[in-house]
C-alpha cells in the first residue's frame, strides 16, 4: 500500500508544530478523499501554518491563499475578465496561448526579428520579417472569426487555477461571493457569463477563530459556506509544557523549516485511487447506522449527505493504518466528521468510542440480554408448551444476527469467538427449554434448515 510517503510528510509536519497531530491527520484526509477541512482556533494556534506546512510539500500542484473580507470580490477569487475578448477583432491571451499553430508562426517571427537585428541592412531578411508578421496577421484575423466574439476570463493564479485553496476567515466574505463559492466548495465548478467550467481544486482549507451564529438572520446565509466543509478541528493552545519547551529551542537554535518529505501531485491522486479500493464491510454500515441513531438520541443533527457520505473518510483512515479493509476502529476519526458546534464534540467522541471500540462485543451483549429476557419469559410461562413456540422464533431471530455478524467479521478476528460463544449459549437456552417440555431436542441449525425449506 503505497501510503508510506504521506505518512512520512505528516511526521515532518508533526515536527514543525507542537499538539496538531488531530490536525494533520485531517489534512491528509481531505487531500485524499478530495473533501473540504474547516479549522476553528483562536489566534496564534498555527492553524493556517500547519495548512501551509503540509500543503507545500505536494510537488506540482498549484496553490492559491487569501485572507477573506468583506470588500473581497469575484475577481480576486475566480479571476477577471480580459477585455481583449470584447474588442472586435481581438484574440484573448488564453486561446493565443493555447493555438500551437499561433506560436510557432509567433516563434518563426522571433527568429526572422533576431536575424534582421544582426544585419538590419539585408532586405532578404526584412522580407522574411514582413512575411512573418502578414502570416501572424492573417492568422490572428482568422481566429477572431472563428473563435472571437465570446467573454474570457484571467484566471491564472486564482481558484480555477489552483489544486489547494486556502480562504482564511472565511466567514468574511460578502453575500457577492456566496453562490460562486458555494460551487465550487460543493460542485468543483465555476459559471461566468453562463458558461460552466470544472475547477481542478482537490480541497478547500479555511480557518477561523468563530463559528458564526445561524439564528442571527444576518449570519443565517452563512450557514450553506459552513456545511460544505466536510471535516471539522478545534484547536488549542499548546497544553505540554515539555512540548512547549521544545518548540522554543526548535524556534530559537534552527529558526527555518527544512522540508525533506515530499509528495508528488501525480502520486497523490494515485493514492485517492487506492482509498477508494479499500473495502467498506457491511458491519460498519451497521455501525454507522447505530452512532447516527445515538446521536438522534442526543438531538446532534446528522444530515443524509454526511450519513451517506461516511465512507470515504474511513476508507482513507483505513489507507493511513496500513489497510485494505475498514474496521470499527477506523470509524473513531468521525469524530472530526459529525460534530456541527464545539460543544458537541465530547458526545460524539463517547458514542464513537462506545459504539466502534468494541462494537461486536456491545452487540453480543445486547443480543445476549434479549436471549436471556426470551428464556425468563419461557420459564415463567404457564403453558410451556406453547412458549416453547415463541421461544423457538426467538432464539432463531437471534441465532440469524449472530451468525450474520460471524460471517461479516474476516478471518482471525478475535471476535468470532465471541459470536460462536453466543451461538453456544443460544443452544443451551433451545436444549434446556426442550428438556423442560420432554420433546426431542432439535438444534437451531437444524431448526434453521428446517425453516428454510419451508420457504
């Protein structure tokens, strides 16, 4: 699994700012699930420098920053409009640029020029200039036919130029650059004079020291901008003193960050590949259903995009560990997924690490509480022959879970041991139950096939 060097640039970055590690990994996340990361801190948490850090070691890819505000305009982001695309007659820079037909007659033209410089008298090379220049001429009329007439835009170094974005405040931006950023942070688009365009932008990074408040009607608007930021890390002020202590004499004895790990765009997006390739288990679906059902429970809102939208993120947990398939473990890093204001944060955290720690273990106890409730409603039942019916329903409905739940788990998981332990004691309730009532045990296998051919 070819993870080895984004790893190594997480610890570089790790090196170079004390406490980020939640952070970091965050960063690498959205890089390689092509989602979006919103960082909320106060002042001075090296928030944007652990951006900038890890980001400029992706070799090849083209980077675009602004701090945000409110006299931020379009242009500034998506670019301007070159005003040569108006002028009759006219060639916007970008589709002379892009012609190879245009620049070679240019570069013939150069050359004819460079000649005649070195022998201004010879009129054989003076021709050789003025026919160039007519061929470029005649040229550049025939792409204003063709291809003048329609509004281009600069778009060099901005958005539509740019694999990383980093909008710093984000929450400062006029009502002007909401939809166009509300597009591209979803859609990976741009539309100018009508024409939509896909921008090449892997992910948008913002920071900010305040999470605006929705219920104002002033701020409501920017409510969209927050939910299309798919991870979400609260910062902290440096906590170890002994981390704290190391960075000082980082900063005082070194002064520059030396940069030795780095990672290719091309291999970065050869990576993206490989986590979409990491198998999802049907177990985790289970699980995921269960956390978002805690989560209802504890009024945490968790749209259908987030829900659906899971996997991904695991999956490129699932990559940074080393494997090729996700396991409730990997499921702990929602935790920078769910949470929606600060204060929720903790509960999540305790539903993830309840639920995906030990989630096969948690399950088998909630199905061995329902045996158990099945035996003692048998037990106390007066007619027991006919309890031994319901009975018999039940503890097939269990033995079904468990046997789905063994299946699902992969080989050497140190959980089917318990899901068999459980089929065992499903067989001693069935056995003891029969001998209760003097009828000839049957196994719940049996029973199961039994039932199958029924159907």
């Amino acid at each position: 699994m070819g993870n080895e060097k984004i790893l190594k640039v997480m610890a570089e970055v790790n090196a170079a700012v004390c406490e980020r590690e939640e952070l970091v990994r965050c960063i690498a996340l959205c890089l390689l699930t092509r989602r979006n990361l919103f960082v909320l801190g106060d002042v001075g948490q090296a928030k944007s420098y652990a951006i900038d850090q890890f980001c400029r070691r992706i070799t090849g890819a083209k980077q675009f920053s602004t701090l945000m505000s409110k006299q931020t305009d379009e242009e500034q982001l998506f670019g301007r409009l070159d005003l040569a695309s108006l002028i009759p007659g006219h060639v916007p820079k970008s589709v002379t640029e892009s012609d190879p037909t245009y620049r070679q007659i240019r570069s013939d033209l150069e050359k004819a020029l460079e000649f005649f410089r070195n022998d201004p008298g010879n009129t054989v090379l003076s021709e050789n200039v003025k026919k160039e220049q007519e061929a470029l001429e005649i040229y550049e009329k025939g792409l204003a036919l063709s291809l003048g007439g329609n509004p281009e835009y600069i778009t060099a170094g901005k958005i539509p130029d740019s694999n990383i974005v980093m909008l710093d405040e984000l929450f400062k931006s006029n009502e002007g650059v909401l939809n166009s950023l509300l597009k591209a942070l979803n859609e990976r688009v741009y539309t100018n004079e009508g024409r939509t365009e896909k921008i090449p932008v892997i992910s948008f990074f913002s920071a900010s020291n305040e999470i605006p408040d929705f219920r104002n009607p002033e701020e409501k608007i920017l409510k969209a901008l927050y939910d299309r930021f798919d991870l979400k890390v609260k910062t902290e002020y440096v906590k170890e003193k002994s981390n704290r202590m190391a960075m000082l004499r980082h900063k005082q004895q070194n002064g520059g960050e030396s940069v030795n790990a780095y990672i290719s765009l091309t291999e970065l997006e050869e990576m993206q590949k490989e986590v979409k390739n990491v198998k999802i288990p049907d177990s985790i679906n289970e699980v995921m259903d269960a956390v978002l059902l805690e989560l209802r429970k504890k009024e945490i809102a968790v749209s259908d995009r987030s829900f659906f939208g899971f996997g991904s993120i695991v999956q490129a947990e699932a990559f940074l560990n080393g494997r090729d398939e996700v396991i409730p473990k990997d499921m702990l890093v929602l935790k920078n997924y769910l949470w929606n204001k600060p204060e929720e944060i903790s509960t999540v955290s305790q539903i993830l690490e309840r639920l995906c720690e030990n989630p096969i273990g948690d399950r088998i106890k909630e199905l061995t509480a329902k045996a158990l409730a099945a035996r003692d409603a048998f037990s106390s039942a007066a007619d027991r022959n006919r309890a031994l019916i319901k009975l018999k329903t039940d503890l097939l409905t269990l033995y079904d879970e468990a046997t789905a739940i063994k299946d699902n788990l992969p080989d050497g998981d140190a959980a089917i041991s318990g899901a068999y332990s459980f089929i065992g004691t499903l067989e001693d309730i069935s056995r003891d139950a029969y001998s209760k009532t003097g009828f000839t045990y049957v196994s719940l296998p049996e029973l199961k096939a039994y039932q199958n051919l029924q159907i």
